[in-house]
C-alpha cells in the first residue's frame, strides 16, 4: 500500500475520511495544481533559455542548470496531472450506482479491500455502497 499522502489520500481511506464527492474534488484540484506548476515550470524554463544567450560562461552553466531542473519538474508535473487527473476520471466513471443509477452517493462498505489477481495484483478492489438504495459493488482502483 502506498504511504498516505494527506492531500492525496487512497480511494479507500478518502471515501472513509471525507466522502466520495470530496475526495473526487480533491483529486481534480490537485492535478489541476500539478498542471500550473508545469505551465510555471515550462516558464521558467524558457527564461532560463533566454538568459542563455549573452551570458558569462559561469552563466551559461548556471542556465543549463536551471533549464535541466525546470525541464526535469516540468516534465514530472505532467507527468503526475495526467494520472491523477485519469485515475479520478476513472474512479467517477464507476461512481454510478448499478441499481438505483445514484452517481456519487457512496460509502465505504464493511467488506475488506481486495487485490484482483491475488496479493501481488496491481489493482485494488474497494467495496462501495450506496447511500440511497444500500447497494454494493466493487470499485476498481487501479
């Protein structure tokens, strides 16, 4: 299991802790973050690009710094926007309750989370139910 991250909880202990909806928004809020600092980073980048020309050697080297790192966060930030930003729409697209069609009223059930594949499976498996009609089902959170 990965290390709980308060701002990007696990969709088990999100549902238990804040609720469905809340942690959803999160989880958009937070890749939206993600995009920004890319798009800040990819400034940055470009300014350190040109301040490259003109420079002191002892600049230059500076800049090449700063165009690595910067291209290095701006890389890691799309990176991290896109999964959060696809594992929340996949988790809403299961949000819809099979019975009653409820989208997004949904508890977290009393069964255990399971691993489909068995133990060493990647995707966790989290027990839902729906506030308005009771109905469980699984939620593949993978």
């Amino acid at each position: 299991m990965p290390a709980s991250n308060p701002l990007n909880p696990p969709l088990a202990e999100g549902i238990r802790r804040l609720g469905f909806r809340k942690w959803y928004e999160r989880e958009l809020l937070s890749s939206h973050a993600h995009m920004a600092l890319a798009v800040l980073a990819a400034v940055a980048m470009l300014a350190s690009f040109e301040a490259f020309d003109g420079a002191s050697v002892g600049d230059k080297l500076m800049d090449t710094a700063f165009v690595v790192l910067t291209g290095g966060i701006t890389l890691w930030a799309l990176q991290r926007y896109a999964y959060l930003l696809m594992h929340a729409e996949e988790v809403a697209n299961q949000a819809n309750c099979p019975r009653c069609h409820a989208y997004g009223q949904l508890s977290l059930s009393e069964r255990p989370v399971r691993r489909r594949g068995g133990e060493d499976g990647a995707a966790r498996l989290v027990p839902v139910c729906c506030k308005r009609c009771a109905f469980e089902w699984d939620v593949d959170d993978s």
